[in-house]
C-alpha cells in the first residue's frame, strides 16, 4: 500500500469532519412563527405578539431573555427606535427537549407613531442543559421579522364621516319616500274631488231638466 500524503489526508479528513458536524448544525433552537393578536393597529395602541419558540436541542433548553426591536419613524420622519422586553419576572422559561413553547409579548405604540408596514426584530436568547457539567451554558439566539401594519389616524375620521353620510343618505331617501307617498295622495284627493264636483254638476243639470218638463194637467 502507497502511503498518503499530508494534503491527501487532508482531503479525505475534512470531508469526514464536515459530515460529523452536520448533524449538529442542522440542531437549533428556532422561532418558527410571531403573529400579532390584530391585523392592524392604532397609533398609541397596546398589542402583544404571540411568539413560538421551538427546542430541537438533545437536551431541554430555558429561554433567558425574549425582546422586540422596532426600528421605524414618528410621524414628521424622526427615527423611531425601541425595544420591547418579555416579563423579566416570568423568565427563564424551560423548553423540554422536541417540546414548542409560545410566549406573549406585548408592546405599546406611541401616540405619534407614522402609519404604514413596519418590521419587527424579534429575538430569543436561551441557554441549553449540560448533563455532563450539570449546567446551563449559552445556546442560539433565533430571530424572526414579522411585519406590523399601523392604521392611519384618518382613517376612524374617513369611516366616522361615511357613517355620517350614509346616514343622511338614509334620510334623504326617507324623505323622498314620504314626499312620494304625499304627491300620490295629494293627486288622488285632486282626482276625487275633481269627480265628485262632476258628479255634483250632472245632478245639478238633472235636477234642473227635471224642473223644465211641464206637470200633466189634472
């Protein structure tokens, strides 16, 4: 048999490396979905996230720190940057190993806050289970961009005004309506009287032709 050389070893070695470590690179803690409890927002609204952290990890993971960065604008165009903090008092969270855990994270906008799409940074810190050391050392810090749409303020005042304005609608149509139903009986009294005063001439004429025709002698 030949003998291999260093840069053939190194061939075959780091290929066989490569596939020992896959299997541990493909294992993370991950985020796999944030949805918000609305579809849209107010300005100055409070809302909350619900954020689902998945372990797939060999051991049981406990998430440490859970936070929501905003980077966006007020209205006027000044940046508007801040971070939202998951109850500090309610973690470490444990996740069992293969288990989902979702957590709610809430958030308040401000008042001045510009309408439109925004996307959030949200972003997990955990620790993973050592059964060897019997500790907890650092693990992943899985992110996730769910986009939050913020309602512009003039909408409620567009909606309250069409609201206003189907309601005169409504009356409008009422009104025409009534008036309608006066005309009609308006031009039915015309007619009926018009009838009746020809009614009360042809008795008027009969009543007279009846006077004329001269009595029979007795």
């Amino acid at each position: 048999m030949t003998k291999l050389n260093k840069k053939q070893l190194l061939i075959i070695i780091i290929p066989l490396a490569l596939l020992t470590f896959i299997p541990l690179i493909a294992q993370a803690t991950e985020i796999t979905t944030c949805t918000f409890n609305k579809t849209a927002y107010n300005q100055g609204e409070t809302g909350y996230t619900s954020v689902t952290i998945y372990n797939d990890k060999d051991d049981k993971i406990r998430v440490t720190e859970l936070t929501a960065h905003i980077d966006y604008y007020y209205e006027g165009e000044t940046a508007y940057i801040q971070t939202f903090y998951y109850p500090t008092t309610d973690l470490p969270i444990e996740i069992q190993q293969g288990q989902t855990e979702i957590l709610n994270l809430p958030f308040t906008l401000p008042n001045n806050i510009a309408p439109g799409y925004t996307t959030l940074l949200v972003k997990a810190k955990t620790e993973q289970w050592n059964n060897n050391s019997e500790t907890w050392i650092s693990s992943e810090h899985p992110t996730y961009q769910p986009t939050l749409y913020i309602e512009s303020p003039y909408k409620q005042q567009f909606e309250d005004q069409q609201a206003t304005n189907d309601q005169l609608q409504e009356q409008i149509q009422e009104l025409q309506a009534i008036n309608t139903t006066t005309t009609n009986l308006m031009y039915l009294l015309g007619g009926t009287a018009i009838i009746f005063a020809v009614i009360m001439m042809f008795l008027l004429i009969l009543n007279r032709k009846a006077r004329v025709i001269p009595q029979p002698a007795v």
